[in-house]
C-alpha cells in the first residue's frame, strides 16, 4: 500500500486496513454525516468499471455474511466502493498471530462463511477467491469480502467455491497455508475431532463422489461432524457377550411383505448430497460408539409386534428381525454420518458402521431368524455383510462381495427364507 492517502471525493480516508489484488482499502468517514465506513480504491485503467461491477455483486446478496455496499464514487483518484466497516481482523491476521482456531470454533467460522457462499450462489454469482484474507472476523460473526473476482456462476466456478471453502476450513484448522497439495487435516492437527477432519479431507477429496454438492450441504456437514454425541441413557448394565443364537425356525418363514424389503433408492440423492470420508481406509464395520435408550422393549411372546416409530430428522430407516423374536424392528442409517443405531432390548446401540457414503441394510444373510447389517459401497461395487453385532468387529466377517458400482442396494427374499442383498442401477424401477 503506497504511503500517500489518496483522495476521494465525500471522504475523509484515514489509515489503510488491507490491500488486495483488486485494491486498497482504507477506514474512512463520510463527511456528510460522520459516518465510519471503508473505502476500497480501485485506480488504474477500467478502475470504476471493476468497483461498479463488485458493487452490482454485492447488492445483489442479500446475507449478514456478506459485506454491504453503500455506493461508487468516481473521480479523485480513481474509483472507489464504498462499504461497511468490518472491525476485527481477517482470518489470515488471526491465523499468523495467534493460530488456528479452536475446531468448534473454526466450524462455527467456516460454516458460516459457506452460508454467506450459498447466497451468493443462489443470486447467481461466484466469489471466486475464497482465502483466509477474505473473511472478515466481525463482532456479529463472520463476513465474506473482497468481491473483486467474482462473476457469473458456471458449475466449475461452483466447485472452485467448494475447493476454496474446504481450503479455507483446512487453514482454520491446522493454521496451514491453503496453496498447493494439502495434508490430511489429522495429520496436522490430531486434537480436531476425527468426524471434523473426514469432513473437510473428503471435501478435498479427489473422489467427486466424496465432495459436497453445496456450500449449505458443507456447512451441515460439518456442524452435524463437530455435535457432541448424545448423552447415553440410564443404562443398569453391560452388556457382555451375547448368548447364543436361537435354533433356526422351520421353513418357509413368514412372508416378507413389500413393505419389508428395504429399499434405498430414497438414499440416491441423500448419499450423494452427503458424502464424508471413510473412518478408515479399510474399514467396513461397525465399531461400537454410544447407547441410547429406546422406549420400546421388544413384545412377549404371544403378542402382536408393535408398530414401527417414524424415523428421527435426517435419518433413512431400515427395518429387520434384529432380536429374533418374529417382529421386525426400527434400526435408523445416518448417511451422512456413517452411524447404524440398532435396537438390542430397551437400549439401542450406535455404531459408526464403514464408511459415510456406504448404503446401509439389514437382512438375514445366515438364514438364522436374525437380522445382521450389510454395506453396499456404491464407489467400488463391494458388499459387506455381518454376523451380528457382539463386541466391535473392525470389519466384515464375510469377504466382501463383488457387485454393480454405482447402484443402488436393497434386500430381497430368497426361496430359503433368509435374504440376500441386491444391486440395481439408479434407473431402475
């Protein structure tokens, strides 16, 4: 920033505050009222074309993320945009002198800042330079600024906003530069949260499959990663190892209704909206995480089988014999999560079950009377499948069968009674 204050014409430019590519901005007062505000000059050839062009962008987007323009000024110096003054520092500043942030708090900073970028793609634009140095760490939140590379939104000025936004959780979470190939963010900062860094390596990810689809989709992505797990419920016991498994029933076994066999088409556009990073490389299942209590024990033997409950907010339900006691129960599938909640008893179990992304299932694959899961990954075709849920199986206890990549899962009957999963391609009936 040359040390001269240049001269705009209804301001009184004081101290500049930062500098960019597309000009100096200087904290200012409005002569006509007193009025603090920052003025960004633009000099140089086609100067009032770029402040009126970053001008137009601005007023077109409406969000308390978004810095607010007041108006262009033309003349003096050269053109200047005239906006709000932001105080506090940049994210850069902060990240050079005091490193990164908290990982709540780089969640809170970063998921905001993707909900600024969401309206400004749903008026049509791309911000096109998202970095460290363009947010703005307000008092009221954080606010996107220096709009001088934006333009009319294509779908790769989309996914270059998705990569910049995933750059920039990257740096508020390790405090690493945000050019060039990025290290895992665990490997960098081992104290995130592991559900944190998944978030934001797959966001990286090489794999389209891997990446959100939407700054909004990012945000929820990464606040649903940084929530606490639930609280477990009172629970009077452990459970130890699980007792042996009742003698098979006689054949055939109750008819499967149509409405018992899960199909997850309903997880297309869930699964591919939400995807996460694998909990480990070759992980295919379930390691027990948390206890939740459920408020229906399974019926005594005699009585009808109980309604199944809706499914809770975000969750695609599935439906199996789990206790093997001839009525099905609710189990509930966290895409986006990777999490299994299975019902045992009057306690559920949680388990992170492979990898988010994976298409979760339950059938009787043994032909014993008792439902196990199964994983349909869609990105390589393979089936896991399950013996039960007794201690923590890191992964499958079947070699993983080949099937159709790219499908969807569900599971079907088979003529013994017991079930088998099947693929089918998305367009399907």
């Amino acid at each position: 920033v040359s040390d001269r204050i240049p001269a705009v014409p209804g301001y009184e430019l004081e101290a500049p505050v930062a500098a960019g590519g597309s000009g100096a901005v200087y904290r200012a007062r409005r002569t006509a009222d007193g009025a603090t505000v920052a003025v960004k000059v633009l000099d140089g050839a086609g100067g009032a074309e770029r402040a009126r062009h970053e001008a137009a962008v601005l007023l077109a987007v409406d969000h308390p993320g978004v810095l607010r323009a007041h108006e262009v000024v033309a003349g003096g110096d050269g053109a200047a945009l005239v906006t709000d003054l932001v105080p506090g520092r940049s994210l850069a500043e902060h990240l050079a002198g005091s490193g990164p942030l908290p990982a709540v708090e780089a969640v809170r900073v970063v998921a905001a800042v993707a909900g600024a970028v969401q309206a400004v793609h749903d008026a049509g634009y791309a911000h096109g330079d998202l970095k460290p140095a363009n947010v703005l760490l307000g008092p009221d939140g954080p606010v996107l600024a220096d709009f001088g590379s934006a333009r009319p939104l294509r779908p790769t000025d989309r996914a270059g906003d998705l990569e910049g936004l995933a750059r920039l959780a990257h740096a508020a979470l390790t405090g690493a530069s945000t050019v060039g190939p990025l290290p895992s963010v665990g490997d960098l900062a081992p104290a995130v949260p592991p559900a944190v860094a998944v978030a934001v390596d797959d966001a990286l990810s090489a794999d389209p499959t891997l990446r959100p689809r939407s700054a909004a989709r990012f945000a929820a992505e990464l606040r649903r990663a940084a929530a606490p797990a639930p609280a477990p419920g009172p629970v009077t016991r452990d459970f130890g190892p699980r007792p042996p498994r009742p003698a098979p029933r006689p054949a055939p076994r109750r008819p499967v209704p149509i409405a018992a066999v899960v199909l997850v088409a309903v997880l297309g556009a869930a699964l591919l909206l939400s995807p996460v990073s694998p909990v480990g490389a070759d992980r295919a299942g379930p390691a027990e995480v948390t206890l939740a209590v459920r408020a229906e024990p399974p019926p005594p033997p005699g009585r009808s089988c109980p309604p199944l409950p809706s499914a809770p907010a975000g969750a695609v339900p599935l439906r199996g014999d789990v206790s093997g006691d001839g009525c099905d129960e609710a189990a509930w599938w966290w895409p986006g999560e990777g999490v299994l909640e299975v019902p045992q008893g009057a306690v559920a179990r949680r388990y992170a079950l492979g990898r988010p992304g994976d298409q979760a299932l339950l059938g009787d694959w043994d032909c014993d009377g008792q439902a196990t899961p199964a994983l349909y990954r869609p990105a390589t075709g393979e089936v896991f499948m399950f013996a039960g849920f007794a201690g923590d199986l890191p992964r499958s206890s079947h070699p993983p069968v080949p099937r159709r990549p790219g499908g969807l899962a569900g599971v079907t009957a088979t003529a013994q009674g017991c079930h088998r999963v099947a693929v089918q391609p998305p367009s399907a009936p």
